[in-house]
C-alpha cells in the first residue's frame, strides 16, 4: 500500500488492523510521533492528515489513504523551522521534551485553522495533550507568539 509522509511517497505492506503510528515508527522508522497512552488520550503521537491534528494511535493506516501525513520531521527544516517550532526554540518551551512533538502538531493545526486564536480558543485545542512535566504556561506563551 502507497502511503504518503512528509513529502515522500512509501510502499509498504502492513496489517489492515495496524494503527498508523506503529506505521510510522515500527516500518518507515518516524520517531517523532511518540507512544504515550495507546487509547487517544495524551496526544504524544499527534500527526497531521492533511493539516490537521490527529492521534496517530487511533487512526488505521489503511484509512489514511490519499491524505498527506505530517510528522513533526516534515512540518519545519533545521535551517527554516516552521513558526511554531521557532516559538518552542525561542521560550525553551521543553522539558524532558517526551509529549512536544504532539505538543506543536496541535499547535500547528491549530492555527492553521485560527490563525489568531484567543487564549480561550489555545487552551480548548491544547487540552487534550499533556505534558507531565506541566509546560503548559510556556505552551499557551510560544502559541501566541507563533500566532504573531
Ligand atoms: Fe496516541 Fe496517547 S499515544 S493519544
């Protein structure tokens, strides 16, 4: 089955019952997406179909179909770090760093949705991620700075 990641077209045989974040870390090797609860309820593996969050661990991987995933390795580069990546490097938003990535794929689908959203708006969407180390305040700072 083609499946498309980042930009780059995969062929790759799996299980009709595999979730897509074992796909993309057990096959294709993406570790960004991180194995946290297994049941959508922590958002450490937020991935983007089409540019929008979902949690990878609830999604089948035969159903992604023709939709475009986005990990974090796919939303920025090193030399041009996607706006909410910036944001997270210039707060220094981590700490032990395990649930970010999911952290700035919701942000990012966030505001590709509502570019400028309120603070009200930041928390409803971040809700469902969490982040043991409580990084929340920096969390709901680096989104409004990435929203400009
Ligand atoms: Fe998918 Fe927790 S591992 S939501």
């Amino acid at each position: 089955m083609r499946i498309r990641v980042n930009g780059t077209d995969h062929e790759v045989d799996f299980e009709e019952d595999m979730p897509l974040l074992w796909l993309l870390r057990d096959e294709l090797g993406i570790h960004g997406p991180k194995y946290g609860c297994g049941i959508g309820q922590c958002g450490a593996c937020t991935v983007h179909l089409d540019g929008v969050a979902v949690r990878a661990c609830q999604v089948w991987a035969a159903d992604v179909g023709a939709a475009e995933v986005t990990t974090i390795e796919g939303l920025g580069t090193e030399d041009a770090p996607h706006p909410v990546q910036q944001a997270w490097i210039d707060l220094q938003v981590a700490q032990c760093g395990y649930c970010q990535p999911g952290q700035v794929m919701q942000a990012a689908s966030l505001l590709n949705e509502t570019p400028n959203p309120t603070d009200a708006e930041i928390d409803d969407a971040m809700s469902g991620n969490l982040c043991r180390c409580a990084s929340y305040p920096r969390i709901r700072a680096a989104v409004r700075r990435a929203a400009g």
